[in-house]
C-alpha cells in the first residue's frame, strides 16, 4: 500500500515539472494540457487508491478470520488443557482417596483391639442405660466376672446349711454334717459285716469323685450308737453323684459366660443379707455381693420351679482338716463332736 502511494506522488511530482515545462507554451493550451493530464493521473491515483483500499479490506478480512480461527484454536487448545489439568488434579484426588483408605484400613488393622474395646464399652452403656418395666437395668456379662474377682480375692473357704445338712467346703473337698444321721443294715465293710451301720458325716472329694460316710457322733446320741455297734472310723462308700450338690460357687461358674437379662443391685433380702439378683434365662440368682457366692436360686425344671437356700452362708471359716475324716485319736479335746 505504501508503495503505490509513492507511485502516486510521483505522478503528481511528474505533473508539476510537465506544467513548468509547458510554462513556455501559451498559457491556456498549456492549462490545457495539464488539467487532462491531471485528470487522468487523479482517475489513475483513483483507481489505485480503490484497488489498494479493497486489497487492504481483503487482508483485513483474511487477518480477522485468521485471528479468529487462532482465537478459536487458542480457546480450544485452554479447554483441552485445563481439562487434561482437571483429570490429573482427579486422578490426584483419587489417589490422596485411595492413600486415605489406605491408611484409614492399616489404622483400623493395627487399632482392632482398642476398637473392640470401644464397641465393648459402648455397648455396655447402651445395655447400662436400657430399663425394663420392672424398674431392672439390663447389664453386661462383666456383672458376674465382678462377682468372680470377689469371691477369688476374698474367699479361701465357706459354710452354710442346706436342706438342714450343715456343710464345710474348702478347694475341691467339703463335709457334709447330717441334721439326722442315715442307717444301713446287713452291710460289709473290710470283709467284715455289720447288722446295722449308721453314719452321720459325709466327707466328698470332688477330685477323686468319692463320698465317705462316718459314724462320727455329732450328738451324744449318735455318739453312743458309734461306740455300741463299733463302727468308728470306718468308712461307707457312698455313690458319688447322689451327694455332690449344687454348691454356691457353682452357680457363678456355671453361669459366668452366659448373657444375664438384668440385674437389681442391693435391692432384695434374702433372710436379711443384701444381694444381687441377677435374671438369666430359665434361672433366677441371688448373690451375696461380699463374697460373690450364691445364697439363693430360683431354677425351671421340668415344667416345675426348684428352689436352692443357702443359709447362715459363712466365709474363711473352714481349715483343711475339717473336711478330712479325722480318728478320735486326731481330735483334740476342745473340739469334741458332742456335748
């Protein structure tokens, strides 16, 4: 463009030197001559001008659309870029996600004790919380294990009455004191046979799974008798199973893994003691809380209620020879059988 304005000033340069050249002709010829001449050099410069102003508009039109397609191009080219940028911040994500879990799932694998912990405890107070209609308070199994440590920690030994047969326990073995003694007739014992035996003391060895009966003369009746028919220190085998009761620890360890249903803590008396009833199914149990034995049970059994009474329920009271069977030699004065 510029150059064909250069072309034009130079036309008009030229069309100036013709004038003064002709300045020498007469003056109206000469006029003339340079107005034609200038008329064709401005239809010419026109004509350049309109080409070159078409030529411009041409290339400003192609520069437009190019500018266009490259803005479309940049365009496309940034959305193409910041999606790539976007799926490589989600792949990030995804893998700090991934990371997460796994670290959430090594934590989880390396903390499951103390979870368990935490849902055991959380449960414990779900079930603490919970009332029935009767006022009781579902409780946890860990009830009974406080029991257990009571009567591990505080009791070596125990006596109580049952069924009116005083008895005397102490680790695996206990004596069993008939309120009224038991006769056999036409019996032998050692080979040697005897028209009448009477016993009033019965010494179980769960261990050995043996029940001795003795004459032993609790009272001075049965003592005379011991002593007419010569029948001390001998011992009667008895069957084992008949005389191995259910004693009070046996009702905690027998139910000290099942679920108990509820609990009433120091709510209920039985012969004035204080206990824990504790409900579990098919069996009701009254527990002394000081030593953690069973003073009272309340049991369905073929469609009928039994009932087991512990009474005057004694600790620390008994020592090892008391539930051994001890010659009258053995025993000293001041504990004589009768009085």
């Amino acid at each position: 463009m510029k150059l064909r304005y250069a072309t034009l000033v130079i036309l008009v340069l030229i069309l100036m030197a013709l004038m003064a050249s002709c300045a020498e002709q007469k003056p109206s010829k000469a006029k003339q001559i340079a107005q034609e001449i200038l008329k064709q050099a401005e239809e010419k410069a026109q004509k350049s001008i309109d080409k070159a102003i078409s030529e411009d508009e041409a290339n400003a039109g192609q520069q437009e659309q190019k500018s266009e397609r490259e803005g479309k191009d940049k365009e496309k080219n940034e959305k193409t870029q910041i999606t790539g940028e976007e799926s490589l911040i989600q792949s990030e994500e995804a893998g700090e996600v991934a990371d997460d879990a796994n670290k959430t799932l090594t934590e989880v694998s390396g903390d499951t004790g103390e979870r368990d912990n935490q849902s055991q405890t959380v449960q414990t107070i779900i079930e603490e919380e919970n009332q029935q209609d009767n006022g009781e308070k579902t409780i946890p199994a860990s009830a009974m294990n406080e029991l257990l440590t009571v009567f591990e920690r505080k009791v070596s030994s125990y006596s109580f009455t049952h069924n009116s047969n005083k008895y005397s326990v102490k680790g695996e073995r206990y004596r069993i004191i008939l309120e009224a003694p038991n006769q056999k007739h036409r019996i032998t014992i050692n080979g040697t046979e005897y028209d009448t035996f009477i016993y009033d003391t019965i010494y179980v060895d769960r261990t050995a799974k043996t029940a001795l009966a003795y004459c032993e003369g609790w009272s001075s009746e049965v003592n005379t008798q011991c002593a007419k028919y010569e029948i001390y220190d001998l011992p009667f085998r008895l069957n084992f199973e008949d005389n191995d009761i259910k004693l009070p620890e046996d009702w905690l360890f027998d139910y000290l893994d099942l679920p108990p249903r509820s609990v009433s803590k120091d709510k209920y008396y039985v012969n004035g003691r204080q206990t824990w009833k504790i409900d579990f199914e098919g069996a009701v149990i009254f527990f002394d809380p000081k030593t953690g034995l069973a003073i009272k049970s309340e049991q369905i059994k073929n469609s009928k209620l039994e009932t087991n009474t512990y009474d005057k329920l004694s600790s620390n009271t008994v020592r090892d020879i008391d539930v051994i069977h001890r010659s009258k030699s053995e025993i000293l004065s001041q504990e004589t059988f009768y009085k």
